[in-house]
C-alpha cells in the first residue's frame, strides 16, 4: 500500500493505494461514525456490497449500517436520482453525525459527495471508487455535483472526504470500455504538469492496456500525487486548479450533446485531449509531434480520436459557451504551451478555435 496526504487549510485526508484495502477495515475504522450509509450502484453493489456491509458492521463504533442501490450510468447523475439518497437518509432518520460511502465510480462519488454537502448542512463521506477514471480523478479534490440537461457539472458543491480508499483490485471486474476511458484521465496529468511521467506512459502504455499490476497502481499513484499538489494549490479552482480539465471543454460538450452516457466522460475527454492539442500548436506553443503521440496512444487503447457523428462546430460554440470557465461572456481554455505545460487561457483566436473543431469533424 502507498498512501498520500492531501493537506488543504482547513482539512487534510489520506488516500490509501493498493491491493485488497477492501478487506482492511482499520484503514476505515478512525473515519466511521455510529450511523452508515453506503451508496452504490446496480453494478458495483451485486460484487462488492455484502462484504463491505459486514466489514462495516463488524466495527464496534458502528450502531447502523444501511445502504441505497442507485442506477448506473451517466444518464441517471441529476437530481432525482440524488433525491434517493436524501430520502433513504430521511426515512431511516439518520442525524448529523452519519457518515456516507461512495463504493462506485464517479458518478456514485460525485452525488455521494453532493449529498454529504447538502444533508443536514453537511455530514462526513468517503470515498471508495472502483473504476481507474473515478481513481485517478474524481474521487480526490472534493468536486461533487450532478449534471443538468443544459450542461454537465453544472449543479453541485466543493466537498472534500475523510478518506480515499483505493482498491486496485477492483479494477479486474472493470468492463475493457471502463478501463480504457480511465486510462484517457491518466493520460491527461502527463499533459498538464509532468513531461516525464507522460514519457513514462508511453513506455509502460502496453503494460497498462493490459492491466499489469505495478504498472497501473503506478499510474494511480503518479496521478493521484499530480492532482493532490493542484488541488492542495487551489482547492476551490480560484486559478491553477482548472488546468486540470484539460480537454474537458471540448469533452463536456460532447457528453451534453449525444445525451448523458452515450460517450463515456472518459472517451469525450480523450477527444477533447486531441482538441485542445490541436488549438495549442495552431497557436504555435506545441510541437505538432505531440498530437501525434497522443493520438497513437488514445488509438491504441480504442478510445475515439473524432467528434460524434453529427455534432457541428455550432453545436459545439453553444455548449462551450456554458462551460464552468466562462467569464463574463469570455470562453476560456485549458491549453498547452508545452508538453507538461497547461495554461487557462482567452488569448486564443476564434478563427483557430473553428479550425479545430472543423479538423475533428467525423
């Protein structure tokens, strides 16, 4: 097991990395609380609910322990799914001092964490992801929320955990789709803020398509460890912290567009990577050479490289337009001015912008 710190003002939490912490209770024991419980989903929960459970109860400060069964997948991350967390709260009459947990990927810890935020003002949550996107990203820095027809993301809070705990075991029931949009997340931090760890990718790519043990928990650590110093830097994304949505523009608007679930949120931002790419060298900051080492990689791991079907630059203009990062009208963008280099940034010119949504046309 590795275990990171992530020290923020005002609270500070350990993600725990390795295999089989799943059937390691002491690493969760400090962080429980009298009443539980546990979110997860139709998919997650038939593998790894009932040993959690009985883990759970056999921890002697543990007086309840409860759980709620969401559906799975992307389409269902909004209000009303979120609405079955409260009302499970409410009819079982948990207090303040429950603590929630998320066993699932992104979308269970995403609402999980938003629920924690909003039931009774607040209340603790950890977070137990089990797919490699949810791993590498979403379950570290405390961003919950759920999506709104009109955008993604769009409706949430910043919560952070009391605990991260990541079982690489989890990772072998974890469909090849699954897998491989994670890996699109891994790719990014290469990107934004580490060259050599982008290098090392590209020559341990083989190993992780394979899903060989070291080499993916490496990964997670390297990601993880990349995402903690950002969010640690700017924890409510005030300036540095958005670098780390590269691609995710672009991305966000593809999921909006082909409806919740069609694209998987990994596979839209691996387009999304190629994109802002794409924009970085017409800019003249990227060698053109990197777009094509990011395209083999995303390719070889089967994600797409073009945007769906159908969607035109207009549709695209509409939906960025509504992106998280707009300021007072002004779209603005994560982009590369090196390999290992992000920047958030106006300064780009709209005719390029269109030259690059154009080139991704299918």
């Amino acid at each position: 097991m590795k275990t990171l710190r992530l020290d923020l003002p005002a609270h500070q939490y350990d993600i725990h990395i390795g295999p089989g912490l799943l059937s390691q209770p002491e690493l969760l024991t400090p962080h429980l609380s009298p009443e539980i419980l546990v979110v997860t989903n139709e998919t997650v929960g038939p593998i790894y609910l009932q040993n959690l459970l009985e883990l759970l109860r056999q921890q002697p400060v543990v007086q309840r322990v409860k759980h709620v069964s969401l559906p799975d997948g992307e389409q269902h991350k909004h209000m009303g799914t979120l609405d079955e967390i409260f009302t499970r709260l409410l009819e079982l009459g948990y207090s303040r001092r429950c603590t929630l947990l998320a066993l699932g990927g992104g979308v269970i810890g995403d609402m999980t964490g938003f629920a924690a935020a909003a039931y009774q003002r607040g209340v603790n949550y950890i977070q137990i992801p089990t797919t490699l996107l949810s791993q590498v990203d979403s379950s570290v820095g405390g961003k919950t929320g759920v999506n709104h027809r009109l955008g993604k993301n769009m409706i949430g809070a910043f919560k952070q955990p009391e605990l991260v705990l990541i079982d690489t075991l989890t990772l072998q029931t974890l469909p090849d789709r699954e897998y491989a949009a994670g890996l699109a997340e891994v790719l990014k931090y290469g990107l934004i803020a580490d060259a050599e760890f982008f290098v090392w990718l590209e020559q341990n790519w083989r190993k992780l398509l394979e899903r060989e043990p070291g080499a993916v928990a490496e990964a997670i650590y390297r990601s993880c460890a990349l995402k903690a110093e950002v969010v640690a830097d700017d924890e409510t994304e005030q300036g540095r912290r958005a670098i780390l949505n590269l691609g995710h523009t672009f991305g966000h608007a593809i999921e909006t567009w082909t409806g919740y679930g069609a694209w998987l949120h990994g596979e839209a931002v691996a387009t999304g990577l190629l994109m802002a790419a794409d924009l970085s060298s017409r800019m003249g900051h990227l060698e053109s050479s990197v777009i094509d080492r990011v395209h083999t990689l995303l390719e070889q791991a089967k994600l797409p490289v073009r945007s769906p079907d159908g969607m035109s630059r207009d549709d695209y203009l509409q939906l960025m337009a509504r992106d998280k990062k707009v300021e007072s009208g002004v779209l603005r963008l994560v982009l590369l001015k090196s390999l290992g280099h992000a920047i958030v940034t106006s300064d780009f010119r709209v005719e390029d912008l269109y030259l690059t949504i154009d080139h991704f046309q299918s």
